[in-house]
C-alpha cells in the first residue's frame, strides 16, 4: 500500500533559489490529499508529474500568504478544466471568506462543489476518515491560528494467498469471508484456517506534518512514534533569537523533538531564503537526529 510524500514546495516567507512556497502531496493507497498550497502550487504540480484533477482534499495550515496564496489559482484551473467532482478543503474558517471574495469579483461560477471542514485550534480532533486513513489535526504555536495535520493509516485486512485461491478453487464470495477470520471447507470436506490462507498486511504507517510553529512540547504527544514527521525548520541555531521572535523553529530544536517523540525519520523544510545553501542546516539536525532529510522540490519520500 503507497504512503508516500512530494514536496512541492519548501521556502518561508518568498520563493527564492529555485524554492517554492510550501506546498505537498500525499500519496495514500493512490489517493491524493493537497498539504498546503503556496503560490505556483500547480505549476510544481505540472512539473513533477501530478495530475491536480486527482486531488480531492486539501489540507491549508494557515492564512498566512505562503501557505495558501496559490490556491484560487489551483481551483480555477481546477474549473477551467471541466471539473464537476467536489473538493474538500480543511482550513481557518476565514479561508472561506477569502475565496468567496475573489469569486464574487471575478465572477467566476464554480463548476464542482466545495465543501469546508472548519479547523480548531483550542483542541486536537479528527477531521477526516476514510477506508485507508484517518486525519486528526495538530495544534501548532504561531503568530496566528495554526495546525498540523497528522495522517494515520489504518490496518489493512490479511491478503489471500493468491496459489491458495487456485489450489483449492475457493470462490470469489468466500474471500472477504476467509480475510476476516472465518476457515474454508474445500470440496473433499478439508478445514482450512483463515491464518493458513492469508498473510498479514504491512504495518501501517503514520505521518504528522507540522507547518510554521514555535518549538515546543505542548504537541509532542501527538507526533509521537509517527513513521514520517514533516517540521519546519526556518532558521539554524545561531538564529533562535529571530526564530523565537517569529514563532518559527531552528534545527537544533526541530532535532531534540523528534528525539523526544521517537520518531522514525525527519524531513525539515521551510528554510528562510537566507540560505542558499542547506546542507549546513541539515549537518546542523543530522548532528541531534541523524535520520534527517531536507524536503526538497521534486523529492518523495515513504513512510
């Protein structure tokens, strides 16, 4: 089963050397969910080979300008290119707002539906569910109202051997069946168990993704032992001063978290374009964390 991230996009504030604002995809089991959707989010989309008429959910963090300003442009496309199927967007309630604004004044008439999730910010509550994955939102601390996403996958049922199906030519309608649990009497009256037909899914995987905050632990419980963590990480140690200023991270900082949250692997992205080059920003996390990476454009990384 795919559970995979592309970043689309990993600058702060301005797009700069060749970085966009934040934008990502996440692939589960091939559907798509949108992280974010900072400006020439669809033209990275264009670039790396995915198809937006795919992306049913969006995900937006908060309003500040980089993490959500190309978004009108994405639905307009969306519309311009026939589509009727609704989108689903999570977000500040005002995101709303905005949007209607800018539709009412270029008077544009959405083909598709949208529908809003409002996002909370005094408490951590799930905001999404389907067959594959649940999505519980993560309480972030910002200049203003802000969450993370954390997307969890559920266990799968066991798989049918398929050999087994053909050997004992057990029928399409007993196989939901044998994946639950019950055995199957083949024609010479034989018992066999679900445990011998079957075997067991991969584990499922997990992954948080945490957009512009101020370190701390107060959400820590919440990431905890996730596969994947996304964080952001603006600013380098010599730096704390302005990150703590701007309510962003460094990467010392973001590297003694995911320690104390036993996370499996670390992508850190949202770099200031201060930098031109990153690697002394992930030397820097490596140093505490050493199963850190840098989300970089184009990039996809499993959980």
């Amino acid at each position: 089963m795919k559970f995979e991230v592309t970043i689309l996009g990993s600058s702060s504030a301005t797009p700069i050397f060749n970085r966009n604002p934040t934008a990502q995809v996440l692939n589960v089991n091939e559907k798509l969910f949108l992280i974010d959707c900072g400006e020439g989010t669809q033209q990275q989309m264009l670039r790396y080979g995915i198809n937006m008429q795919r992306i049913g959910h969006i995900f937006i963090s908060h309003l500040h300008g980089d993490h959500y300003l190309g978004l009108i442009g994405l639905l307009s496309s969306l519309n311009l290119n026939g589509r009727t199927k609704p989108v689903y967007i999570y977000s500040p309630p005002e995101l709303k707002e905005i949007l209607d604004i800018q539709f009412k004044y270029s008077q544009t008439q959405l083909r598709y539906p949208i529908h809003f999730n409002f996002t909370r910010v005094d408490k951590s509550v799930k905001i999404f569910e389907n067959f594959d994955v649940v999505v519980e939102t993560i309480i972030l601390d910002h200049r203003i109202p802000c969450t993370g996403f954390k997307f969890s996958q559920k266990k799968r049922s066991p798989k049918i051997i398929k050999q087994k199906v053909e050997e004992l030519e057990i029928p399409v309608e007993q196989i939901p069946l044998i994946k639950k649990g019950h055995p199957f009497i083949d024609k010479r009256g034989r018992i066999h168990t679900s445990v011998d037909l079957t075997i067991e899914s991969g584990e499922p995987k997990s992954y948080a993704y945490c957009s512009d905050t101020a370190c701390s632990s107060t959400y820590l419980e919440t990431i905890k032992n996730v596969d994947l963590l996304y964080h952001e990480a603006t600013f380098m140690s010599d730096m704390l001063n302005r990150a703590t200023e701007t309510y962003h991270t460094t990467t010392s900082q973001v590297g003694e978290l995911a320690l104390k949250a036993a996370v499996k692997k670390l992508l850190i992205g949202h770099f200031s374009a201060r930098y031109r080059e990153l690697g002394p920003l992930l030397e820097e996390c490596k140093a505490i964390f050493e199963n850190t990476f840098l989300a970089l454009e184009g990039q996809a990384f499993e959980a």
